[in-house]
C-alpha cells in the first residue's frame, strides 16, 4: 500500500510539474505566433495572396463559363459576380482571356 501511495503522489506530482512546462510553452509558442501574424510583412504577404487568388478565380470563372455556358450552378455564379463587384469598386478592371484582333 505504501509503495501505491508513493507512486501515485509521483504520477500526481509529475502531471502538476509537467502541465505546467506545458503551459508555460504553450503560452511561447502562442506569443511567437501572434507577433509573426501581427509583422507588417507578413500582412502584406497574406493580403496580397488573397487578393491574387481572387483575381484568377474570378478569371477562371470567366474562362470556364464561356467554355460551359449557362450549366454553372447559381450559388457559384453568385459568389463570382460578387467577387467581380468587390475588385470593380478596387479600380481592377480584367481583361484576362480577352483576345485583341
């Protein structure tokens, strides 16, 4: 019975210590990345891979739709016509699959 009670307080003292090592790290790890999120440059970078991905789905779009024609769902059509709305009221104007003859 000894022994059990000497092993238990050790797993009970050993879980205490560790979670709180644990925590310790955890809070690092969370600090470090919030100030990488929160660097100007890596805002930049995000906002303009946003925007870039934008862009060419709405020229995706365009491409396809003239391939297939009116067989694009509503809801997709939908989501693209406010996506070009929103790069519109930006000043962009695409010409992207446009021929120049």
């Amino acid at each position: 019975m000894r022994y059990r009670l000497t092993f238990i307080a050790g797993v009970a003292l050993g879980y205490v210590l560790g979670t709180r090592a644990g925590r310790e790290r955890y809070e690092q790890l969370k600090k470090s990345a919030r100030q990488f999120a929160e660097n100007p440059a890596v805002r930049n970078a995000a906002e303009s891979a946003a925007h870039s991905g934008r862009d060419i789905a709405g020229k995706a779009y365009h491409s396809v739709s003239d391939k297939v024609g009116d067989k694009v769902p509503a809801s997709v059509a939908e989501r693209v016509r406010s996506l070009r709305d929103r790069s519109s009221q930006n000043g962009f104007e695409d010409d992207w699959g446009t021929t120049n003859t």
